[in-house]
C-alpha cells in the first residue's frame, strides 16, 4: 500500500487520516464568504480545504438542467456556474489565504481551462469529481505534472476505473482512491464503505471515503476500517442556501470528525499486548477481583459448605474460582460475617 505526499503533509495507512473539508459553492460565488470558509476550516482543524473551478464557458452549455429546483437567482445552470466562478488572482488569493492557516488547498478542476488555472496557482495536488473519472484529456494533463492524483469514482464502473487507474499507476503518478456515491444527501445504504476493502484489495493504493450523507458516521466509520483519506462538504448551518447543504456537515461535525481521526490514529499506533496488559494491572485485578469470604460468623473447627460462603471483595484472600477447593475443608480459627478466607484459615 503506497503512501505519498501532499505539499508537506505524508498520507497513507500509517498515518493519521487525512481530512478534507470540502466547500464546493457552499460560499454561493462569494469570494469574502469562500475565505470565511478557509478560516472555519482552520480552525475545525482539518487538513486540507477544497473548492471547485468552474469556468461556465468551457464545462457546460447553456441547455444544462438544474440538478435539483434550488436557486432563486439564476434562470439557467449556465448562468449558476458562471456565477461560482473566481479570477486566477482571486483564486491565488484563496490559496495563499489556506497556506497561511496551516492548510492544504485543493480545488476541483471541471474543464482543462480550469485544470491550467489551478495547476498556475500551484495546486499541490489533484482532486478529480465523479463525472470527470473518464475525462481522458483532462486526465492527460494532470498525469503531466506528477502531482498526486485523488480520483472519485460515483459513477463509475469497475471497468472504468480500471481503466482510469491503469492509466495513473503506468504513469508513475501518485494515486488514491475515493469511494464515492454520488447522491445529495446519500442514503446510509448507499454509502458502500464495503467498496473501500474492494478497491485496497484490487488497486493496492490509498482509499479513501468521499461522503455526501451530511453525518460523520459514514467517515467515522470509514476511518475505522483503514481509509486513508476523508472528504466531507461543509457547511455554516444547515439552513443555508445551495444545492450541497442537506449534503454537508457542520463545523461542530468537522471538528468532532478531526477529533475522531486523531484518536483513531493514536489507537491504531498503539497496539496491546493483552498478558502484558494484564500483568501491569496485577494490583488493580486484586482490587476489583473477588475472594471467598463468609456469609455469618463461623466457629473454629466448622466444616465448610457452599451456604456459609460467599464472594466479596478485594481479591487479596482465596481466590473466588477456587470454591471447590474450600468445600469440606475446616476451619483453623474462628471469623466474623463478611470476613475472607485465606489459605492459613483452613485445613
């Protein structure tokens, strides 16, 4: 299972899993509300923001449909995209202003155009939407620059991904893979975090979960069963305007998520040896661990049965397992209610 680079961030089995908050138009073309989000992110702790490039003229026609009936602004998809896009310097601008908090920028290219811009920018690395996993061309030109290559794959086939990570792996460029459905929001029964095990089996490269359920339990769970990378769209609050929200968490969820991938990693790096543990906790064991002790005041010479005993604790006396090695044998001394047996006390 390789592991790579992202700017100066190692990503990969062994380490902790990398968490990118995506915004996608979360900011509603927005440039002010974008680098709100760019703090927000920061401070959730997360590794990496992400947005999308979208330049209308080079991905979409002006026939395009509205995916979901949302926006009260624009008449026509076109026009939506047109309204998302940024200028290579305000786009630049974004970057520098993630850098300087602490955190990797990413952005999704959806035309070559776009992919030219970001590669301009600096963009360390390339994030590659479900509907562009067969984008052959746009595919080409990332593999060119030998930056780390994260493919979605909502759409598509394993024949088509093989064909997509065929391409990646014979080029030398790093590779990972998101499993990724691409329903907003997705159903839990949609998730498919089976398809993780599959594509770390088939591929043997990084996996990772892009979620669009709008819970942290898909990536939650995603983390515990070894995926290397986390994509989740965020959200302000739940009631904002845009087509992503119902499948967007919050920045409480990305925090608490960020949290969970630091445990998750603390635990994975810390395995037990379970004798060892227990040999360590040898006086805790005694503390919680039972001992054969009296039910009533017992006299000197009484032969013991089951009735006239009971388990209590600390486990300093007769172990509690070790009953039927008490039965029939007689007292030594005499002892009070609720007191316990030793091996000195009987014979």
């Amino acid at each position: 299972m390789n592991t790579f680079k992202i700017g100066k961030v190692r990503v990969g089995k062994s380490v902790k899993p990398f968490i990118i908050a995506e915004i996608a138009q979360n900011h509603d073309g927005s440039l002010g509300q974008a680098h709100a989000y760019i703090d927000a992110v920061a401070r959730a702790g997360a590794d990496a923001v992400k947005f999308q490039t979208h330049i209308a003229s080079e991905e979409s026609s002006r026939q395009e449909t509205f995916r979901v009936p949302f926006s009260y602004v624009d008449k026509t998809r076109y026009a939506y995209w047109k309204r998302m896009e940024f200028s290579c310097g305000q786009w630049a601008g974004l970057k520098k202003h993630a850098v300087e908090k602490g955190l990797i920028f990413l952005s999704t290219p959806f035309s070559l155009k776009a992919a030219q811009l970001l590669h301009h920018i600096g963009c360390p690395a390339w994030k590659v939407g479900s509907g562009e996993t067969n984008n052959a061309g746009l595919l080409v030109f990332m593999i060119k620059t030998k930056k780390p290559i994260l493919l979605s794959t909502g759409m598509s086939t394993y024949s088509e991904i093989d064909q997509a990570v065929g391409r990646i792996l014979r080029s030398g460029s790093p590779l990972a893979l998101f499993q990724c459905t691409t329903k907003y929001p997705t159903p839990f029964r949609d998730v498919g975090l089976n398809v993780l095990g599959e594509f770390a089996d088939r591929y043997h490269v990084p996996v990772g979960l892009s979620d669009h359920s709008g819970s942290i339990f898909p990536s939650l769970f995603a983390m515990a069963r070894g995926a290397s990378f986390i994509e989740v769209h965020v959200a302000f609050h739940k009631g904002q305007f845009g087509p992503d929200i119902s499948a967007s968490i919050t920045m409480d969820d990305l925090a608490l998520l960020v949290r969970g991938a630091k445990a998750l990693n603390l635990i994975n790096r810390h395995p037990i040896d379970k004798d060892r543990m227990a040999s360590d906790l040898i006086e805790t064991k005694k503390m919680f661990g039972k001992s054969i002790g009296t039910a009533r005041e017992l006299k000197k010479g009484t032969a013991l049965r089951k009735a006239l005993l009971k388990d209590l604790k600390p486990g300093t006396g007769i172990p509690a397992k070790d009953l039927a090695d008490v039965i029939g044998k007689k007292l030594r001394r005499d002892l009070g209610k609720n007191q316990l047996l030793h091996w000195k006390d009987i014979s």
